[in-house]
DNA sequence: TATTGTTGTAACTAATACAGTTACAACGAA
DNA sequence: TTCGTTGTAACTGTATTAGTTACAACAATA
C-alpha cells in the first residue's frame, strides 16, 4: 500500500511555482506538462493548496502563486494540505475487537502470570464515549501514532526555501 | 489514503501470542476471535510473520509461537514482514516527468536569475539506469525518503517485550 | 485406520481509493 | 465578444484490500 502521489505531485507544483512563478505564467497547462500529470489532476491539487491558503489560483486570468513565505513554507504544510492522511492516522488501524466491552470478557487476552482477573484486551468504558476499550489496540495505536508523528516532524524541518537552495547548488 | 491494516492486525496477533502462548493454543480461530477479524486474514498474516521467521506455525496439529525474542522482535521487524510499503518508499512518487530526458528541454522548470542553461528538471543520463533524471524530482524523493525513515526508526525502537511490559503496568 | 481440528491457499466478491479523462459552466482580460 | 483559463462534476479503468467460501494437506489421536 502506498500513500496517495498527491503529495510528491503537490510539492513538485509548489516547488515549481516558487522557482518559475516570477518570470512564467503558472497555469495548469504549463504545470501539468512540466510535470507530466493530467491538467485536471494539477487543478484539483491547486484547489486544495488554495483552500490551506499556501497558493492563490487567478480564475479566469490564469497562473497560481505562493501566498505562504517559502521561507516558512514546509513539507508538512503541503502534506496536510493535501490531506494524504485521514483522521490524522497513517496506519489504518483495524477496528476495536469490540465496539462494546463484553461484560464476560471471556475471549480477551489476559497476561501470563498475573494475578490479576482484570482483562488486558479492555477497560470499563461507555460506549458513547470515542475512546477504545482494548488495553493492547491502544498500545498499538500509540506507537503507530509515534511512528507517524516522526514522520511528520521530519517533514516539518523541510522548508521550500530550503529545498530551492539545495537545488541552487546543484 | 491508508496503510493497511495488516501491520496493526499483525502487531495484535505477536502481542497476543507473545502473552497467551504459553498457556493457549493460538490457533488462527482463536487469534479472530480476540482481534475480531476473520481467520483467513490471520492465516495469511500469520504466513508473512512466518515467512520472515518471526513466528512459526505449527500445521495440522495448530497454534502459533514466537521464533524473535520478545526482546529483540521490534515493530519494525513486522513493518517489513507485512509489506506495509513497497519498493521501499512510502510516499507513492509520481512517475518522472519523462522516462527519457528530451533533447531540448522546452518544458522543464529552469532556476529563476540562474546564469546556467542547465536544466533544472533533469540531468543528462541515459534511460537504461534506473537513477531518475529530474534534479527536482529526485530532491522531492530525497526528503520524503528522510521522512519514512524517520517513521522506520521510531518503530526500529520498539521492542514487543516493551510493550508487553507497558501492558503490565496498567 | 478413521476422525478431528487445523493450516495453507485458491478463488471470488464487495468496498474503497485514485488518476485519468471528457465536458462544461464560470470567470477575467483584451 | 472572444479567448484562455479555472473549477467541478461525472464517469472509467485500475489497483488494493478485507471478507468469505471451499478444499486439499497435515498432524495428532481415538
């Protein structure tokens, strides 16, 4: 499974509006051939740019421009912009084992050698409340959410200035 | 869009047998019953587990078993038996905006004020090496790489045996 | 040996997401 | 008014996935 090609296409958009959008009118034509995706695709993706506030798109006259300093614009902006993950979770978690606790809890997995009768797979929750019931899916979650907050942080330092400078010195 | 589900179910059916095994056959049926997804899914999680000689499975006679040390088995380790991602990249690329550089160059992005008549959208190369050949394309694949592996290195840091004992700390 | 429970796997379905495409109304400038 | 462009709807084809049914292979055991 991948993640969408949204987001590469996306930062290719915004990196070449910041790059050309002085001297060349940015419309989605022109991106769409320097990038080599359908027209549609490009506008549909200016769209979303448009709507986080990163680019403002001209009706009618044509071209796309930066609003957001690519001195402060990061990877992560463009990231949420095109919203390449959904309710903020990368892995797709499988359901909670149960919607609604089991009273018996007779088919939780409980820890080798405890003492204890309390049921490792769940707690005592309402089940209107949105939080999980299973005391090991929600240790998975917090890790996977870890991992993915990684991630982010990673895309967070990239600044599109940055990314121009790098490719400056080539 | 999403990454499969397969890496937390997996996660779920390692924890669960790194806890019960010892005392519970973990039969594929018993494993959908706690993670309450079907037996066939945990089957063929349970061959990819097996496949990278994290676990082993014991046929006709039924039940799972950890081959890893808790200690040493880490989310990563599942993370690549599972497939989460292919060809190692996480973020979905689009293609190059051409498979064989063009002669002239009339539709690649150019530097903006660049006294070069270098191309910033590629580089000369032939199209027999897999290398790419947009200077911007390969600068956008480098930092989305950076970021999936700052996702790897957070799961690379979790053990199984931590997060049973986090478990147990409840 | 026959039975039973289980694994391994193939085949199919339904759901979902996505890029590509066509078409066209709305818009702004000349 | 014309022309180039954006914004968007609608549809297609492709790909992936989880769920499901079915069944052969396998191992323990009665």
């Amino acid at each position: 499974m991948k993640i969408s090609s949204r987001f590469s296409i996306a930062v290719h958009i915004v990196l070449t509006i910041a790059i050309l959008g002085s001297k060349q009118k940015t419309t989605s034509d022109f991106l769409a051939s320097c990038i080599s995706v359908n027209p549609v695709v490009i506008r549909r993706i200016l769209g979303q740019l448009k709507k986080a506030d990163l680019v403002d798109v001209k009706a009618g006259e044509g071209g796309a421009f930066l609003i957001k300093n690519a001195s402060t614009l990061t990877l992560f902006d463009i990231y949420q912009a095109v919203e390449v993950v959904e309710d903020i979770s990368l892995f797709n978690s499988h359901k909670q084992p149960e919607l609604k606790c089991p009273v018996d809890c007779s088919s939780c997995p409980r820890l080798t050698g405890s003492e204890s009768e309390e049921c490792l797979a769940q707690e005592s929750c309402d089940d209107s409340s949105g939080e999980s019931c299973c005391y090991i899916h929600n240790n998975i979650e917090n890790h996977l959410f870890s991992a993915q907050k990684a991630m982010e942080d990673s895309l967070k330092e990239t600044t599109i200035q940055k990314m121009i400078l790098e490719l400056s010195a080539l």
